[in-house]
C-alpha cells in the first residue's frame, strides 16, 4: 500500500507542477520499492519521462541547450517504459513526439551555433570531466563508508550517473554522426581531385572516427557498470572513455598543444601516484589530510600511465613522420634555388623537430618504466620515472616555444636558481660568511650537495638564453626587412615593433653575462676541508683558521 501512496503523492506534484525535484524522488522511491507491483514500476517510470518533459518546457525559451538535455532524460524514461510494457502506445507515442522535439530542437541550435567539429569534441570532454568528478565523489563516499553493502544506500546517485552517461552517449552519437557526414563528403571526391589539405583532414577524421567510436563503448561500458552499483568499475570506464575522447582531439590538434596536454595530463597521473606512495594512508580523528581517495587505485593508474604512453608514442611516430618527409622535400631542392619563406619557415621547423625528438623519445622510454613500476606496483621508483618524463616532454616543447615564452621560461628559471643561491650566500651581494665553524660546517656540506645541480641548471637556462637571442636577431632582420620593403612610410606598430627588438638586444647580452658568471661561481671547486686538528685546539682559533686558507685546495700538513 505504501508504495501506492508514495506514487500517488508523487503524481500530486507532477500535475500540479509545484515541485518537479520532489516529484521524481517520490517516484524514484516508488519505482525503487515497486519489487512485484508491475504497475507501479511502469506508472513511475512513465511519468518520470514527463517530470522532464516539465522541466525542459520551463526552460526551453531562456535555456535551449537545457532543454535539449531534459528532453534526452526524457526519452530515456520513456524508452524504460516501452520496455517495462511493450504493448503501451502512451509510453510509444510519447517516445516519438519526444524524439522529434529533440531533432527539431537540435536542428535549431545548430543554426544558431554553428559549431565545428573541433569544439563540438570539446564540449565531449567537458561534459565527461564533470561527470567523472562526480563519480569520483561517489567511489570516494563508499570507500570512506567501508561496508561492502554501501553502494546500495546510493542507489539515486548511481541511476542518475547512469542516466548521464547515456545522454553523453547521445552526445558522442551526434559529433561520430558530423565527423562521418565530412568523410564521406571527401571520399565522395577522387583521389586524384583532392588537395593535400584534404587529405590531411580525411586522415584527422578517421583518426577521430577510430577513438570516438571506442570511447562511445567505453561510455557504454560505464553506464552498464553503474546500473550494477559498481562505482569503481564505472569510475574507470568513464576515464579510459574520456582519454578516448581527448585522443580524438589531439587528431585536430598541432604537435604543441599536444604536448601541452600531454604535460599537463603527466602531471597529474604524477601526482595520483605520489598520493598513492604514501605509506599510512590511514584515517585518524586528528588528521585526515593524509588519506588517498579511494578510487586512487593500481588498476586506475596503470590505465592511466598506459594512456599516456600511447599517446605520447603517436605523437611521436607522427613527427618522426612528418620529419622524414621534411627533410626528403628539403634534399630535393636544387643547391642553387633560392628557398621561398615558406620553405625558410619550413627549415627551421624542421631544425626544432630535429631537437625535440630525443626528448620525446627519452619521455616514451620514461613513461614505459613508470607503467611497469605500478604494476609492481612500486608507486615511489614510478613517480621518479613519471618526474623524468614529464622534464623530457617539458624540454622537447621548449623546443618550439615563442620568443615570449622563452623569456617567462628563463626568467622563471633563473628566479628559482637566484632564490636559492641567496639562502646558500653564494649571490655575488650576499651577506659575509657565517662565524661559527659549524654553522661554516653545515654550508659547506649544503654547498657540496647543492652546487652540481644548480651548475646543471644554469647551464641549461644560458642554452636557453642563446635560443632566445637567436630568437631576436632572426625577428630584428625580419622587422628591418620588413621596413625597407616598406618604403619611406612604414608601419608605426612595425616600427615600435622593431624598436622593443634593439632594446632587447643590449639587455639580453647583460643578462647572460651575470648569468655567465653564476655558472663560473658555480663551477669554482671548494677548499679542502680543514684536517681534524688536536682535541684541545679551539675550534674558533683564527690563526688555524687563517692557515686552513693559504692555499686553496691545499691540504694542511696534520703533524705541522
């Protein structure tokens, strides 16, 4: 009886439009409690296609893209329904009118935004990130729970995840749909007849069309997984799904910002697996900073760190690819024709992808360890490889990095090697020495430990420094070409332009002086040590201490 009345104080609600939210929990409740009353379970599910039907109506002046997602929800219920009783030509009828207000929605959203394929695959991802940040709060609440029956108190949650998913299944459809509408439209043309640029886009689009389709399945897979109220497994499905969704993205993309998602992706696989090196990650009254989120796990990871390697790899064999054929076009010229500045252009690319291949090589070999140390699972030797990798990817995008860029990265660089030095005492305006032996004790050992590196490192950012300033003197004569093309009236910004370059000049070459001679600083050995002298000698004399220092790197005699 109760779950008759649950449904009946449900139906108030619905027709009388007072609370949409309180009516599909009332008949959530009753399709939930239905077990044998048939009825129920079909009435509730009907209608709650309806309690949709609503909420799109009231929104679908002022927010037609939510509409479109409530009458998605809708036909959903109303296919349940179908299903639940087959002979039902309410529930059939309803279906249809509900798909067709879909269709005709769609078709005029479409003109009013006109979206290309590249930001209708945005709008995948971004969709499935919020979903997936759900479903992390939801495995994370039933790991805290600890009973193995927990997932059945979140039986709201899982349905509407599950409903979710299967309107970014509907979502997928469409842009699988507008990518394989522009193939065929290609291939509909001669093989003979097509442009290279078109040839370039029929690849990308197959490209997108391989990952789209297998992140649909893996969509399907979550949403299957969520109906069991199995939170973990859905959680993973809906991840392996989005790096599909972002392979298929990366066939629109050029090699930098691949490597900027690459990187920024790395990063933080690297830091779910420093979470999950922790050793105690148990919970105490005091602090819980130190638990790991439960669906930070093994299998999580590996799927994660094996995505990244696949990804990084195409990168790779893509422009070794492209390459090969750069450099075959390069040798095919005659030695003494003139190269257009396209050609020029496409020399210097081609200099940067020489440099920036062995990084990316060097982060696949690094990426490939990291996935072999979680499955171990060593989570600390992992996050070292994991560091490694993300350095190479970071090297290689150096590699094509802007005159801008190329500054923020050295000046940021040098800030850290300054911030140090200054701790260290070691800046050229620092403070004088220290008096007590052992506060000189323990900076001489802080010196030893620390030199080597920072020499490393300002090494790096003075090669870094020499781009740069090749950078400027190739932007200086293009800007003063430029202006003698121009004539007797060039460009103010042209001019302005060019006037920031002979500024730079100057200055570039006094900071790579200064920075010249850190390195020198850095690379100076240090003097022996002092020997231990007698246990009844004072450690503060200054007549030994003034010996200790005659000769730098000399060795002072103990029996002296």
């Amino acid at each position: 009886v109760y779950k008759r009345q649950t449904y009946n104080r449900a139906l108030t609600r619905l027709q009388n439009s007072t609370d949409l939210d309180d009516a599909e929990d009332l008949f959530t409740k009753a399709r939930l409690d239905a077990a044998g009353d048939g009825e129920v379970r079909y009435r509730s599910t009907y209608n709650l296609g309806w309690v949709e039907v609503n909420r799109a109506d009231a929104v679908i002046e002022q927010q037609p893209e939510k509409a479109l997602e409530h009458l998605k929800r809708s036909a959903g219920w109303f296919r349940d329904a179908v299903r639940l009783r087959k002979d039902s030509s309410d529930a059939r009828h309803n279906l249809e009118v509900v798909l067709l207000r879909i269709l005709q929605l769609r078709d005029q959203l479409s003109k009013k935004d006109d979206k290309d394929l590249a930001v209708a695959l945005d709008a995948v991802i971004a969709g499935q990130r919020k979903t997936i940040g759900e479903l992390r709060t939801l495995v994370d609440q039933i790991f805290v729970n600890g009973d193995t029956n927990a997932a059945d108190e979140f039986r709201s949650e899982f349905r509407r995840l599950a409903v979710d998913q299967r309107v970014a299944l509907s979502d997928v459809q469409d842009v699988l749909d507008q990518a394989a509408s522009e193939l065929e439209t290609l291939e509909g043309k001669p093989e003979s007849e097509r442009s290279p640029e078109q040839n370039v886009r029929r690849a990308q689009l197959i490209g997108v069309l391989n990952y789209l389709s297998q992140g649909s399945q893996r969509l399907g897979q979550s949403r299957s997984q969520l109906r069991l109220r199995q939170a973990s497994r859905g959680f993973r499905r809906a991840a392996a799904g989005l790096n599909q969704f972002k392979r298929a993205r990366d066939q629109l993309r050029g090699p930098l910002e691949i490597l900027d998602g690459l990187v920024t992706d790395a990063s933080v696989t690297a830091r779910e697996t420093a979470l999950k090196s922790i050793d105690n990650p148990v919970v105490t009254e005091s602090d819980d900073t130190a638990r790991i989120p439960g669906w930070i796990d093994k299998d999580y990871l590996v799927e994660s760190q094996t995505d990244l390697v696949q990804r990084s790899e195409e990168l790779t064999t893509r422009l070794a690819a492209g390459l090969q054929a750069g450099l075959q076009s390069a040798n095919s010229m005659d030695d003494g024709q003139q190269p257009t500045p396209e050609q020029v252009q496409e020399q210097e690319f081609l200099v940067k992808l020489q440099e920036a291949m062995p990084h990316l090589e060097r982060a696949n070999a690094a990426m490939k360890l990291a996935g072999e140390k979680i499955e171990l699972p060593d989570y600390v030797l992992a996050g070292e490889k994991q560091a490694e990798a993300i350095q190479a990817l970071q090297e290689a995008r150096e590699r094509f990095a802007d005159l801008r860029s190329l500054i923020e990265l050295a000046y940021a660089e040098e800030s850290k090697i300054a911030g140090i030095l200054s701790q260290m005492d070691l800046l050229p305006d620092s403070d004088p020495e220290p008096d007590s032996a052992t506060e000189k004790s323990n900076q001489r050992s802080l010196e030893e430990s620390v030199r080597p590196m920072l020499a490393e490192v300002q090494a790096k950012n003075l090669q870094r420094m020499d781009r740069l300033k090749a950078e400027i003197d190739k932007q200086l004569a293009a800007a003063r070409s430029a202006q003698e093309d121009a004539g007797a009236e060039p460009d103010e910004q042209a001019l302005a332009a060019t006037r920031r370059l002979e500024l730079a000049v100057p200055l570039v070459d006094q900071a790579m002086q200064k920075m010249q001679s850190v390195a020198n600083r850095l690379r100076q050995e240090l003097p022996q040590r002092e020997p231990a002298g007698d246990a009844n000698d004072s450690p503060e004399d200054p007549g030994e201490s003034e010996r200790g220092q005659e000769t730098e790197g000399e060795l002072v005699d103990e029996g002296s």
